[in-house]
C-alpha cells in the first residue's frame, strides 16, 4: 500500500531508537578472553554492529525547548477536543496518528531530561554531595502504542495503515510490549508490497534471534536478501550470527566473508564491515584457523585482522588451560609481528605457558629472549614510543632478569656438592644475569637483593675485586638497610684478598723505596679498602673487629711508604684502643716509622712512654724498647758527630753510657765520646773520657785503638808526657797488637827526650825482651847505652 502524502506535523518527527545487533568483544589485551558457547535458554551471541531498520521523523537527541513542548501539549489538546467531535474515520485517523506522534515526541523529551537530571543527582550522591540516591526515570511510550492500536481496531481500511501497523510493531518493541512481533507478521501476510516489508521481515528476524529460534531468524533474513533494499548485507549479518549460535562455525564465517566483500567500497556499510571483520576475528579463532585466518585476511589487504585472530585464539587457549596451543599460536604471533606494541604481553604470556606446562627450560629461553627483544636499544622499544607499553616492556624484563640470576644462582647452589663443574658453570651463567640485570636495573627498588646475592656468589668464587664492587653499592644504599653490616664486612674482606695477591708484587719495590722514604701510588683497591675501613669504624665503634679495621687502615698507608698518614693512623689506633691487640701491633710500627725516618728523639721519647704501659711493657717488649732507646741514642749522638758537632756528640755517647752501663752500645759510645773528643780538641774532656772508658771497659778490644788516637793526638800537640803516657799504656795492653812494637820504642823515645830516663830505659828493655826480633833491636840498644851515659853510668852503658 502507498503511503498517503497528507500528513499533518511531519516537520516535528519522531526519534526511532536503533536495534542492536552486535557484541563483539573488544581485542585490548586485558579483555581478550574468549566466551564458552551459548547454552540453551540463554541470550544467543551476536556481533557488536548497530543499525536502524527504519528511520523517519528524527529529531536529534530530542533536544527540544520548553516553547516546543507548550506548543506541542497545546496541539495534544486541541486534537483531544477535534477527536471526541464527528468525524469521518479517515480524519480521525489522521487526528490519532498526529496524537501518537506528538506524545511520543514529549515523552521522549521528557524522559531525556529526566535521564539527564537523573546522572546528575547520582554524581552528587556518588561523591557524598547527595544523601538520597536518586530514583531511575521510567519511559513508558504506552499512549503511542495504544493510539496506533486504536487506529489499527477503528480503521482498518486507513490508507496508512501499513505504516501504522510498522510503527505499532516498531514502538511497541521498544517499549517492551509482549507479541509486538505480531504487528510486524501481519504486515508481511496483509501487505507484502508495503515500503516496509524488508525492515518488517528484519524485525521478525531479530525477534526470532533474541528468542534463539535461529532457523525461524533466517528464514526472514533470507525473505530480507530475496528484495533489492539496502538491508541486504545487514541481513547476511544477522543469518551470520545465526549460524553461529547454531555451532555452524564454519557456515557463519562463510557467510560473514560475504558481508565483508559485498560491503567494501559502501559508504553507508563502512562500520558493517569492521564489525564484520572484527566477527571474523572470532569465527577463526573459535575454529583455530589461525594460518587460514591470515592466508584470508592478508588476501584482502586486512593483516592487522590477521594478527588479532591470533591473539584472540591464543587467549582462548590460554583460557582453557590449552597450553600447547597457546604456545603454538603465541609463538607465530611473536615472529610475524615483532614489533606489535603488545608484543611484549603476548610474550610474558608465552612464558607462562611453558612454565604451567612444566617446561622450565624453555620459559627460561624465552625469557633470555624477552630480554634482548625489548630492551631499550631493541627495534621493538624504538618502534614503540608509548610509555605504558615500555612500562611493561621494562617490567617484565625486571622480573625475567631477576628470575634468570636467582634460578641459575639456586641451582649452582643445588650442584655444589654432587657436581661441582656443573656448579660453577651455572654459577658462571648467574654472574652474567647478575650483571646485565644491575647494568639496565640499576635503580630498580630489587637491585639492593641483586647487588648482595650478586657479591656473594662473586665472593664464593673468588672474584674479589667484582665481589667488592657488588658490596660497595649495598653499602651505598644506607646503613638503615637490612644487608649493611654484612655488605661492608664483606667489601673489606675482599678488597683485603685482592690487597694481598697485589701487595706481593709491590711489597719488593716498597721495601727498595722505604729507606728514602718515597712514597709508592697506591691501587685504586687500596684506596677503596682504606675507605671501606674507614667507614666500618664510624659505623659500628665498639664492634670487636673495628681495632683490627683502624689498624689496617693504617697498615696500608705504611705498606706503600705514605709514613706521615701511617703514623697518625697507627696513633689513632693507639687513641681509641689502647688495650687491644692492634694497638700493640700500632706501637711497634711507630717506633718502627721513627726508626726508618731517623726521628732519633722520637723514637726515644715514644719507646721510653712504652715502657711506662703495663700491658706492652713484657719482658721481651722491654728488652726491645731498651735496645731502641739506646740505639736512638746513639744514632743521634752520631748525627751531632757527622755535623762536627763533637762536644754534643761526646756529651750523648756519655749519657748513653752513663744511663745503660751494661748496654752493647755503652764501650762504643764511650770510646766515640772519646774520640770526638779528641777531634774537637777537648784534651782534658778526652783524657777523662778515655780513662773512664780504660777503666769501665778493660778488656773491650777498642782499648788499643783509643790509646793510639791519645798517644797520636798528643803526639801532634807536641804534648810528649801524655803521648808518651798512652804509648806505653798502648804497648803494655795490647803487646801483640801490630803497632804495639812501635807504640812501645815511641814511649821510650818520647821519656828519653823528657829525661825520663829510668821510664825509657824500662820502655827500650821491654821493646827488646818482647819483640827480640825486631827491626829496631839494633836502634833500641843504642838508645839504651845512650841513656846510660846521659845518667852518667858509664858502666852500665858499655855494658849495653
């Protein structure tokens, strides 16, 4: 039937709601999962795809003023009075139809602004602005609906009638009224040449759908695609889903592909054959026809369609606990599309496959793998600039990273007494992971756990420089934190190892340099170990090994000649803790230190404040500090000889002898007394020097050597007595000596010229009954008779 041209107030419209046709789930990853299929009595599945299927008298949103609203009430009331008036049934019709349309139009106003009203109240009672939840608006539409009724029972014969029973079928389903679906099969029986037959049969199609009766659903869809309408493709659609909800998997894709090659290049089907495309997304997966999926889609140009049938089967593998499959299709979405921006979720998700299927091994790959396909100088990580996919990207790679360490650093552990080889090559493979994880994790809040676990196994295998470094960043990460103590004993233990194999290649050249006291550089490991002693003795003071740590500290700056640290360092620990044992070993290296920079006062002063503390002042420590007061003593005496300062030097060698009588220096020192003495010309000074030496010393060998430098000074001062004098005393002492036969001729010589001639007459006798071989024996018994005859005893002269 024609639709009659007259109508009256078409201009104000009516807003028909659109039907609904798809559901189609969503493809981020978070959502891809896949639905079990559709039990009986439930709503059947359908796609995402919306539509109207018919369109007239549309105002948009209803956004109507208050003025349309009284001028549309005063119309509703002017035609409520013309209707209960005489009229023909052809006009009261036309009367009925213009009420059903201007009711519908103000309850649609109505209700959208009561909706409106409605969101607004509920976020003020959401956000505690509001006490009482607001009420939810209802629309009813039941004046329309019975006023299209009533034109239907009072006017069958009413030349709109076809559009009238549409519209009944139309809002009376959107309403909510029972059998609505009726109005819509008499259309088809009484006017099947109606304008609105093809959307007629898609409503009855649609109502067969929504109650799951799929063939009846097809059997008017397919009334749908035997008329030329512009429905064609939608209906394709719908017998689609059809098919779908019937299990026909593989007749619902084959119709859906129709939908997407009859709707290309249709301007008003573009969404049609999205959603279509998207549907197919679902038909392969839920076929497992991934490498079909993308032989068809990469025919048509769609790839990216492609790659979402692979994430969706795979989540739907996944979700059923179909491991192998997941495996299977993860794998081939990961190499066809490496550079996906969620490439990197689908490969965290791979490796959870392989460890719920128990393959440790492989997930342990695939993890390796991770790490190097998503790392930020990856293609993937310069390809993909969004923060939230490099977020995930780095961190699952954090937690890979980690894992990788600790599983090969727990089986090496495991190893380690059945198998050692294979120990250490697991614990070689964990100081790798180690390594790369703290070189791109390094701020991450778990590189505190990594640097510790990290340094131990560094440790365990004797890596100690490496082990070192891993303990120093624990100790930089604050002394709050649960691993300091034992990260910063650890650091010294270390760097103690690597001190000890490096010092045995430098403690040759130290000891060369030591005595000119030039200092040697030190390592960049001893530096870092002095430091890290340093450290341990602020940190924990009263710690029974921080003595120990301050000596080595100071022992290090010795080891490399920097004697000035050494020393304040050594009496640092001597300060602090004077009773312990490194305190003991500081003492001796200071008196040492003293010693090797020839500080003679010093070294006297700080080895007789020794003696004065108990506990260091053993029986054997005493007869060390003796030796090195006298010693000191003595070389500082010698310091003041070579400056030619004789008398101080004489003064000291003394006071040496005078304090320690039975010191081994005490006859040197005096006899140097003596001598310097005599080189600084202090006769009386060295006369009285000598004889104290001569009598506290009697049989010391330097008594000869003495008595000849006396006779020889005195000598050269033309003081013939005393020269004469220790001549003798020289002879008389030592009588083998080599210069005794000499020594003893001269005494005589020196008292005959002195007319002591009774003292040189005993003199020559002497000389000839000791030496009777003697060169001089001839000479000497010539000066014998001679000193004869100076005493005028004559006869004994000629008997000489």
């Amino acid at each position: 039937m024609k639709k009659n041209t007259l109508r009256i107030g078409l201009s104000i419209g009516i807003l028909l709601s659109p039907t609904l046709y798809a559901q189609t789930p969503t493809y981020s990853v978070k959502e891809l999962r896949s639905d079990p299929l559709t039990p009986i009595g439930e709503k059947a599945r359908e796609g995402k795809f919306q539509f109207r299927s018919f369109e007239a008298f549309d105002v948009p949103q209803y956004k109507v003023d208050q003025a349309y609203l009284q001028k549309s009430q005063d119309e509703i009331e002017l035609l409520n009075a013309l209707v209960k008036k005489p009229q023909n049934k052809e006009q009261r019709a036309n009367i009925l139809f213009r009420l059903a349309e201007l009711n519908w139009g103000i309850e649609k106003t109505q209700y959208t602004r009561k909706s409106e009203l409605y969101d607004r109240e509920m976020d003020e009672y959401l956000s505690k602005k509001r006490k009482n939840k607001p009420s939810v608006p209802v629309f009813s539409g039941k004046t329309t609906f019975e006023l299209y009724k009533e034109i239907i029972r009072s006017t069958p014969n009413y030349q709109r009638i076809d559009e009238v029973i549409f519209l009944a079928g139309f809002r009376g389903k959107e309403i909510g009224a029972p059998n609505y679906v009726r109005f819509f099969e008499t259309l088809t029986k009484k006017f099947p040449n109606t304008e609105y037959i093809s959307d007629a049969y898609m409503e009855i199609g649609d109502y067969h759908f929504n109650e799951r009766s799929f063939e009846s659903a097809i059997e008017n869809y397919n009334e749908v695609l035997k008329l030329p309408n512009r429905l064609h493709n939608f209906a394709l659609y719908k017998t689609s889903w059809c098919y779908y909800n019937q299990n026909k998997f593989r007749a619902a894709k084959k119709v859906m592909q129709r939908v997407v090659e009859t709707s290309k290049n249709v301007p008003h089907e573009i969404q049609l054959r999205q959603e279509a495309l998207k549907d197919l997304v679902l038909f392969f997966s839920d076929l497992g026809e991934y490498k079909e999926a993308e032989k068809y889609f990469t025919s048509i140009g769609e790839n990216e369609y492609a790659r979402i049938v692979l994430e969706k089967l795979s989540d739907i593998y996944f979700d059923q606990a179909r491991y192998n499959l997941a495996i299977a299709t993860i794998s081939r979405l990961i190499d066809r599309y490496p550079e996906y921006e969620f490439t990197p979720k689908y490969h965290s998700r791979l490796i959870d496959c392989y460890e719920r299927v128990q393959n440790l091994v492989q997930s342990m790959k695939e993890m390796v793998r991770f790490l190097g396909e998503y790392a930020p100088e990856s293609r993937w990580y310069v390809v993909n600039e969004n923060p939230e996919r490099r977020d995930y990207a780095d961190t699952r790679s954090e937690v890979y990273g980690r894992f990788l360490a600790n599983k090969y650093h727990e089986q090496s552990q495991k190893e380690a007494k059945t198998d050692p080889r294979k120990s250490e090559k697991f614990a070689l493979t964990a100081m790798g992971f180690y390594k790369k994880y703290l070189d791109r994790f390094s701020d991450h809040a778990n590189a505190y756990e990594m640097h510790m676990l990290y340094a131990e196994l560094l440790f365990e295998y004797k890596k100690f420089e490496r082990a070192a470094d891993q303990y120093e960043q624990v100790v930089l990460g604050g002394a709050k934190k649960t691993h300091y103590k034992k990260a910063l004993t650890g650091q010294t233990d270390s760097l103690n190892r690597v001190e000890v194999e490096k010092y045995k290649r430098i403690e040759p050249i130290a000891e060369r340099k030591k005595a000119s006291l030039e200092k040697l550089e030190m390592p960049r490991t001893t530096e870092k170990l002095i430091a890290a002693n340093e450290l341990y003795v602020r940190s924990f003071p009263t710690d029974p090994i921080a003595p120990e740590m301050l000596y080595q500290r100071a022992r290090l700056f010795y080891n490399y000649n920097h004697f000035e640290k050494s020393l304040n360092a050594f009496s640092n620990v001597v300060k602090i803790y004077p009773k312990s044992k490194a305190a003991d070993k500081s003492r001796h290296l200071i008196l040492d230190i003293h010693n090797i920079k020839k500080d003679w006062p010093a070294l006297e002063q700080t080895a007789e404040t020794y003696l004065a503390v108990e506990h260091f002042a053993t029986d054997e420590n005493k007869v060390i500090l003796l030796d090195l007061i006298q010693g000191a003593i003595f070389k500082r005496a010698e310091e003041l000889e070579k400056s030619k300062k004789h008398y101080e030097a004489a003064q000291v060698y003394e006071s040496l002898t005078r304090r320690y009588p039975s010191s081994k220096y005490a006859d040197k020192a005096l006899f140097n007394a003596s001598m310097n003495y005599i080189e600084g010309d202090y006769a009386k000074a060295a006369i009285s020097s000598s004889e104290g030496f001569l009598k506290q010393f009697p049989k010391s060998g330097l008594g000869p050597k003495l008595m000849l430098s006396l006779a020889t000074y005195f000598d050269e001062k033309l003081d013939y007595a005393n020269a004469a004098k220790y001549f003798e005393l020289l002879a008389r002492t030592d009588p083998k000596s080599n210069v005794a036969p000499d020594a003893l001729f001269n005494a005589g010589l020196y008292y005959e010229n002195l007319n002591e001639y009774d003292k040189a007459l005993v003199d020559y006798k002497k000389h000839l009954e000791l030496y009777p071989e003697s060169k001089d024996k001839d000479s000497i018994a010539f000066s014998i008779a001679a000193v004869y005859e100076k005493k005028k005893d004559f006869a004994s002269a000629s008997k000489a």
